[in-house]
C-alpha cells in the first residue's frame, strides 16, 4: 500500500497544468505521418485529471482505485511507470510471478495481464536480471477494481468527462488485444461472481419460460458448469471449451462458440437479458421487449462496444450423459510428411459429416502431429461416438495412416467430460493470432485448398518452417436451426463446421520491424492462403486478425453490420467505448506505435 501512495505523490510532482473545470473539453490535436488527429486525454497533456481528481475518483469508488503496477516489476528494481519511478524488487513476489507466469486463472485474477502477451508489449517480463527495464508497455495506468455497479459507472462517467481512455477487462483472454489500452483507465469487471439459477423464465425471446441463470459479469465457464451440474435437476449451459474464459464479456459479446454449440446453438443464441451501464452513465436493461436494439448488438456485435455488461441471463439445459473420445498422429506413429497431411485430410474431410452427427470437435495441428482432444458427443452414448467415428477409422486404416485412438468413454454427465477431456491452457509467449471459418461448401468443395492452406500456416515462408501452428473447433452453430436473426452474429456462420485458429510466435524481444514483417505474413500470406480456400467462410469476431481489411464484411456481412453501426452511434456517439475492428470505429486509429487512441479529422 505504501507503493500506491507513494506513486500518488509521484504524480502530482509531473508537469500538469490544471484544466479549468476538466468538463469535456475538446479531444486533443495531434499530428501523426502528416495527418490531423484528435485524441483521448493521456498523462502529460494538459487535460489529464489532477491528482486531486483521481483522489475524488478513488473515493467515488470506496478506495478501489489502483495505479497498474504490472506483477512482474517484483523482478525487476524499478518500475518506470506513467506517473513516476517506483523500486519494486521483492525475491518472494518475483518467484510467485515466475512460476504462475503460464497459469490462466492466476492471470485472470491480476488487475490487467493479459495472457497472449503480444499485446501488452513485452516491456516488463519475468527476468532474474533485476537491473533490466520494467515499463508499463501497452497496459494501462490506473484500474478501478469494480465491486458495485456503482463503481463501474463511476469509471464511465470519469473516463466520458475526461476523454480517457477505457478499456473493460476480465479475464484478460482477449487474442486481439481489446481487453488493453496504452495509459487508459481500467475497469476489472472480475469481482462480478454472482450467479443465480432461475426455474422458470419469465418471458424471454419468443416467449421463453424455461430455465435460466443470471451470471455476474466476472463469472467464468467451468465455474459455472460446476454449480449448473450442482443444481436439482442438474443442468448446463453454452460455455467456451476454454475453462476459464468468461461467459458475460467478450465471449458473449462476440458470439461465443463451445462443446455445446452444435446442440444449443452460440452462447449470444441463448441469451436472455443483460444489465448493463451505458456510454452515458445509466444502469439499464436490454432484453427482448426493453432496448431490443441494445440486446440484439450484445449477442456478438463486438465486446466492449456498446456499454459495460453488469450481469448477463442466460438459458440452461438438461444435463446429458455424454460420450467423448480422441485421436492422435504424431512422429512416434510416422515422420513421414505425406502421411501425416494424408491423415489430416481425411479427418477434416469429415467435418460436415461430424456436425450433422451432432458432434463438437476439438482438435490442434502442429508440425507432424494432429491432436483431436476430444471429440464431444453430448447426449449419446459411447457406442452410439463409436459408430459416428467408424468411417474415419477407416479411412485411416485404408490409407495405411496410423493412429492412436482409445475406445470412447461415456461420462454420465456432460460436466463430467469436460473436466476429464478439456484441459487448462497455459499463458502463451508473444504469438500473433489469426483465424478463419470454413463454410460447409468449402469443406464439401475445396478440402484438399484447406489442406494446402493449413500447410501454409505450419510454414508460411522460407525461413519460418514449421513455425506456426493451428487450434480447431468443429461445430455446426446451425444444426440445430435458429431462427433467422436471432443473434447479431454473421449469417455464414451458421453455414459453417470449422473455426481454425493460426498462430505464429514471436520473440519476446522482437523489434517493431520484426512485428511488422509478422504481421505482413499474417496477413498476406496466412489469411489469404484461408480466405482463397474457403470463400464461403467468415471471421469469427474474438480469434482473428485484429487488423484484417474488410473486418466489417468478414465478421457481420452486409445484413447485420450496417443495424449495429447505427446502434453504436444510437449508445454511444461520443466513443466512449472502443474496441478495435468494432462497428462504428472507421473513424478511430491508434497512432504512434500502438499508443495514443484518435478520431481522424
Ligand atoms: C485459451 C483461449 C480459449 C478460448 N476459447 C474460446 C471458446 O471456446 N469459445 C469462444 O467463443 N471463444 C474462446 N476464446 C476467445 C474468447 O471468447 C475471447 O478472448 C473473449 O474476448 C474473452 O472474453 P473475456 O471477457 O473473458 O476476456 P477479456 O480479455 O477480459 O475481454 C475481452 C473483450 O471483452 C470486453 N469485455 C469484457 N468484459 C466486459 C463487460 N462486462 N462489458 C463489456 N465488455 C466487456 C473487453 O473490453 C474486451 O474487448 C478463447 C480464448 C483463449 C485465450
Ligand atoms: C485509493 O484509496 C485506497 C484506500 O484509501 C488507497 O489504499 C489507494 O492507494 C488509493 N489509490 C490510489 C491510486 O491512490
Ligand atoms: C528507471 O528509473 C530508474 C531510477 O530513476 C533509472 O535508474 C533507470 O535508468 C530507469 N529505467 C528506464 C528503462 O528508464
Ligand atoms: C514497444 O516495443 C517496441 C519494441 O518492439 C519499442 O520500440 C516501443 O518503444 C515499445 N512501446 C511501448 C509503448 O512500450
Ligand atoms: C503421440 O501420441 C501418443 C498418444 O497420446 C503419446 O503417448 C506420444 O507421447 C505422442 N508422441 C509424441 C512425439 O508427442
Ligand atoms: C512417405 O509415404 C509415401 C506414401 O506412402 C511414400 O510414397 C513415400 O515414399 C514415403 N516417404 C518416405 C521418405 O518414406
Ligand atoms: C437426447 O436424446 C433423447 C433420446 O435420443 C431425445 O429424446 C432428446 O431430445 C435428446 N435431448 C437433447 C437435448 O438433445
């Protein structure tokens, strides 16, 4: 605590001017590569609220106000923040650091970490080398951690009036690096655990009484599978396969995909109602008959762009018992490379033929190896998976490709597989993420393009053999029809059976040259070598290229993005909120190197 209130001194000794009132005064006037800009409000301008004023913030907040202090500075002598020099070396922290360093959930539980670090800059890192430089790279400068909605419209309205920056974080899962923002105010929505199973709904979509939960906007997926299994009689809900990202934030908020989407549909398909706190500062309800238009955008217009989600209510289902299985080839099976793509190409040949058996797949690609883990039958039995997966054993076997495959196991519950099948995933290094949707006619039509595609994004140039690698996710968000509309989600999602995630690691060093040359292959390469195979396909909102051209058409397409444009501008004009390649933000640019947020003039 010393720490924090040292930095508070810290910050009155910097050069800020006092502004009048500080009430809404204009962006500010930059100049960026001979453009004009105006821009948020960031420490050093003349706009930046007074120490005083975040002062009256932290009351407004019961003294929930932090400066961001990244947990690694513990390695480091000094952290060399926004507002000052603090020391910060301390043996025991830095060794907690090191090793939870690959732990998800000690990392959703931080103020701000972010577990894909490429956006965070790499600029304070585990180190035993404490003389090395701690700077708070593309992570904010102050974070409220909200307990009451109170405290989260108190962010709001501090962020609006002073035009700061604002950046929602939860979990801190955020691929596309949304869930950051270089000097902005934080808002930490993790605290937000409440979680409450209803029996019957009163009115939702479509006259809905069935079963619901209402989830705090903090709660996380298999902590809320555990209690939904829990209740009498047990139930489940749309959850991501990851256990630890959250339900009610950006996975809600941009459709959100997982082992039950094949059944139920996406998690935005089985939304009830949110509560949320607006651009402007009030608490309101969106739901089916109340702010439809608001309703509508958060199931998969984009997170953290129309407001801030409080609590969410979802519906629930009867659990099943279920059955899963895997299925492995990899070098201690065969190193030979036509083999091995042989062997890939069967098993996703089978995609549309896994979906329409009502399956979900899990499954990555690295050099030589194919990892299906699991495959998920939810309310079938083992012999039932064993008989949906006969075809592909044989092919297999016909094409003289080995494998490893144990007999599927039935779980009498759902939960159960998934505690037993799905495993946690650890923090990765600085990787640049990019992601493509097959259509079922690309499947059906151009398997061997998908194919072809994937060996691009193993190897994508000369010098990065065997450098990337793929995370897939067979389901069929339309099998089980939903009516037209339902979501605000892209409509050749529903057409589709596989979202495949490409990854390319980086060093934690790398220069901006570097980044930039990546980023080039990401784009140029990668994702084209995907888009030319499966022209039917999609991006999905929350595991793409942040920056890909066309994001408006690539994410929503021309029936939804134009309504959630003018949604954005109906809740937010001013651009309080903002998220990259979120409707409405064609006039938004982070400039100078990954920092400063500005409107284009
Ligand atoms: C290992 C891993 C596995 C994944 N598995 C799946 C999966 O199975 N299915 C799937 O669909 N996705 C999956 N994802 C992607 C995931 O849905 C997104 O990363 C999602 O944005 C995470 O949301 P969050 O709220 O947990 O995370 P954060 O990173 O904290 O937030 C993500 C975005 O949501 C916004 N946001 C957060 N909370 C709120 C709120 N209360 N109100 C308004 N905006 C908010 C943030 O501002 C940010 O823009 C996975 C990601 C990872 C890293
Ligand atoms: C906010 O107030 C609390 C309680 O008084 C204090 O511990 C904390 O350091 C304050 N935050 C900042 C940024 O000064
Ligand atoms: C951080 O601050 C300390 C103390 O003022 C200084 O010695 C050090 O050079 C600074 N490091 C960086 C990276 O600016
Ligand atoms: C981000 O990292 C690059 C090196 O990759 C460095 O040049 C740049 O100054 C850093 N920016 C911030 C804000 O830390
Ligand atoms: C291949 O998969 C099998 C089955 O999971 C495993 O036992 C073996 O260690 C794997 N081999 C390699 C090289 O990863
Ligand atoms: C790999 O397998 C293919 C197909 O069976 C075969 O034609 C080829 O000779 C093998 N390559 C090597 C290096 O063994
Ligand atoms: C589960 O299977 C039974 C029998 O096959 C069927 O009647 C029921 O509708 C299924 N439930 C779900 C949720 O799919």
């Amino acid at each position: 605590m010393a720490v924090f209130s040292f930095l508070f001194m810290g910050a009155s000794l910097l050069p800020v001017i006092a502004h009048g009132n500080n009430h809404q005064g204009p962006l500010v006037p930059r100049t960026w590569e001979g453009k004009s800009y105006g821009c948020k409000c960031y420490f050093g301008d003349e706009c930046w609220p007074t120490p005083k004023r975040w002062k009256a913030l932290n009351a407004t907040v019961g003294g929930n106000l932090a400066v961001i202090v990244p947990p690694e500075s513990a390695c480091h002598n000094f952290f060399n923040g926004t507002l000052g020099t603090i020391p910060t070396y301390d043996t025991a922290k830095c060794a907690e650091v090191t090793a939870n360093y690959p732990s998800e959930q000690w990392i959703n539980e931080q103020d701000a970490t972010l577990m894909w670090k490429y956006f965070t800059n790499s600029s304070c890192v585990p180190t035993t080398d404490p003389s090395s430089a701690c700077t708070p790279g593309y992570y904010g400068t102050y974070v409220i951690r909200a307990t009451e909605k109170a405290h989260i419209k108190a962010g709001v309205d501090f962020a609006r009036k002073n035009h700061l920056r604002l950046i929602v974080r939860n979990t801190g899962h955020d691929f596309m690096g949304r869930s950051t923002g270089w000097g902005a105010l934080v808002i930490n929505t993790h605290r937000f655990q409440d979680v409450k199973f209803i029996q019957s709904w009163n009115g939702g979509p479509g006259g809905y009484t069935g079963s619901a939960v209402t989830v705090g906007a903090g709660v996380q997926g298999r902590a809320l599978l555990r209690q939904a299994v829990a209740q009498n009689p047990p139930v489940t809900v749309v959850t991501g396969e990851c256990p630890t990202v959250g339900i009610a934030g950006g996975f809600v908020q941009g459709g959100g995909h997982g082992p039950l989407t094949t059944i139920f549909g996406l998690a935005a398909d089985t939304a009830l109602s949110f509560d949320v706190i607006t651009a402007d500062g009030r608490f309101v309800t969106a739901d089916e008959q109340t702010n439809p238009d608001l309703f509508w955008a958060l199931k998969g217009g984009g997170p953290g762009t129309y407001g801030v989600v409080v609590s969410a209510s979802f519906k629930t289902f009867a659990e099943r018992h279920s059955a899963g299985a895997t299925l492995y080839i990899n070098s201690t099976l065969t190193t030979n490379a036509t083999v091995f793509w042989e062997g890939v190409r069967i098993f996703h040949g089978l995609a549309n033929y896994f979906v329409d058996n009502g399956l979900y797949v899990y499954f990555s690609i690295g050099p030589g190896s194919l990892r299906v883990r699991p495959f998920v039958a939810f309310n079938q039995t083992s012999a039932q998976l064993e008989a949906v997966l006969a075809p592909l054993k044989a092919d297999l076997t016909a094409a003289g490709v080995p494998f490893y495959s144990a007999p599927a196991v039935q779980y009498s519950s759902f939960f159960d597989l998934y505690l037993d099948l799905f495993e946690d995933e650890s923090a990765g290094p600085p990787t640049l993420t990019s992601g493509w949707v097959f259509g079922r006619a690309d499947v059906d039509n151009n398997n061997d393009g998908i194919v072809e595609a994937m060996k691009t994004a193993i190897s994508p140039r000369a010098d990065l053999v065997n450098q990337g690698y793929m995370v897939g996710h067979l389901f069929g968000a339309g099998h089980n029809p939903q009516p037209a509309g339902i979501s605000a989600t892209n409509p050749r999602f529903r057409t589709a059976s596989d979202l495949l995630l490409y990854l390319i690691p980086l060093p934690t060093d790398a220069t901006l040259a570097q980044k930039a040359d990546m980023q080039n292959v990401l784009a140029h390469t990668v994702d084209r070598a995907m888009m030319e195979a499966a022209p039917n396909g999609c991006a999905y909102v929350n595991e793409a290229d942040p920056f890909q051209e066309n994001w408006q058409d690539h994410f929503w397409g021309p029936s939804v993005y134009p309504t959630l444009k003018q949604t954005k501008k109906a809740w937010d004009p001013e651009g309080v909120f903002y998220a990259i390649s979120t409707p409405g933000t064609e006039q938004w640019e982070v400039i100078e190197y990954g920092t400063r947020l500005c409107k284009k003039l």
